[in-house]
C-alpha cells in the first residue's frame, strides 16, 4: 500500500512537471519534501479523498478534500503577516489548523514559535489515519501537549478544544460547502484572523464582515492565499 502511493504521487509529480514545467520539481522539493528531509517528518505525500479514514456519507466527508502539504514558505510568510498585524497581541493568540492532516502547519508554527505562545497549538482533523500520522509528527519533532496536539475531531467543533479567547484560524481549502460556512459561523464567535491559502470560497468572506489584509495570486493553488481579519478583532486590535 505505502508503495503504492509513492507510486501515485511520483506520478501526480511527473504529471505536474508536464503541465507547467520542471520548475515546478525544485518547487515540490524545496517547499513540502525538504521539509521532511530535515526534520523526519512525513508530511509531503498527497493523500486522495477516496483513502480517507472517515465516516463517509456525512455533510463532513462529502464536503472534505483531498490532503496536500501546505508550503513551508507560505505558512511563514502568512504567520509573518499575522504576526505584524497583532503585535504584541501575537503570544496570546491560538493557532489553531482546520483539517490539518499530517500536520504540516501545524509543525511549522509549533517550531517556529516554541515557547513563544501562551496556548498550544492544535490542528484539528477527522480522519483518523491522519490525525495518527500527525500525532508520529510530533512526536518525533519532540513536541508535546503544551507545544502542539491534534485533535480526531470535526472542525466544526473545534470550540471544545481552544484555550484562548483569540485565535489565528489556519485553512488550506481542507472543506467546502457546509461545513466552511459553519465553521465560519462558530469562527464569528471570537475575534481571529482567518488564513486561508487556496482560497476557493473567498466571495462568501465580506458575508461575516472579513477585512482582507493581504493577499497572493501565485504560480500554483498552493502558494494562492489570503490573510482576513473578522471584525470582533478589528476592534480590539
């Protein structure tokens, strides 16, 4: 099974390299497998829909996508984005990864700001198979519960497992439909900056009062994104 999906996505790599050109090799290595390499992680393999560990025929699966590897470059540069814009409000703010999969970003804020945030940071995930590939991340990286957890949950229910008031609210196109709205609708609750990379359904943004504080067209979907901020934080900010 493992080397099948080596397979699959060796070949989705090759296919990729057809389409646009070999750039987009150096691109796949130096944003998803590097990451790997360095720190003996696995978050770089895309995992299809299809393969999913969850309870299929429920508004989340047929909503959810398929798992793809956030880039390393855009989870700094979008933190660096929030980060500027908080200010010393930063610290106290809880990052917080909807349908984090094997925990790409949730990694790379964890290590960034290690001992820098007051509450830990937690990626949110319902396929089980994913969530335990996340929690191996961690783990090898060191990192526990006061650091970074995963939680096997719906995003949607994501109020259960914060610790702070104000968030920083991390989505990589992980769902769609119904359950984007309603996480957006618990999301209205706290004040948060929303980062939303591969941005699909950014019209539906201005309907919960989002003011966009930055945003990228790139070369891929990937590296496409947009920073908001709602407006319970705008007025404390």
């Amino acid at each position: 099974m493992k080397s099948l999906k080596y397979t699959e996505n060796l070949t989705y790599v090759i296919r990729q390299i057809i389409k646009r050109s070999p750039l987009f090799l150096w691109d796949y290595f130096r944003e998803s497998l590097l990451f790997d390499l360095v720190n003996g992680t696995n978050t770089h393999l895309r995992i299809p829909k299809s393969e999913s560990n969850s309870l299929p025929n429920t508004s989340e699966f047929d909503d959810g996508l398929l798992y793809v590897a956030s880039f390393t470059s855009v989870i700094l540069e979008t933190l660096s984005t929030v980060e500027e814009f908080l200010g010393d409000k930063f610290t106290s703010a809880q990052f917080i990864d909807f349908g984090c999969g094997k925990g790409k970003a949730l990694l790379t804020y964890a290590l960034k700001y290690n001992g820098k945030h007051t509450h830990s940071c937690i990626g949110i995930e319902y396929d089980k198979s994913l969530c335990e590939i996340a929690q191996k991340n961690l783990a090898n990286l060191a990192l526990n519960s006061k650091n970074a957890m995963v939680v096997c949950a719906s995003a949607t229910d994501f109020g259960k497992y914060i610790s702070s008031h104000l968030l920083i609210a991390y989505i990589y196109n992980s769902f769609q439909g119904k359950t984007f709205r309603t996480t957006l609708d618990e999301l209205s609750n706290y004040p948060h900056l929303l980062i939303y990379v591969d941005p699909v359904e950014a019209g539906i943004l201005s309907e919960y009062g989002y003011e966009i504080l930055d945003k990228r067209k790139g070369k891929y979907n990937a590296d496409t994104w947009l920073v908001a901020a709602n407006p319970k934080v705008l007025n404390i900010i």
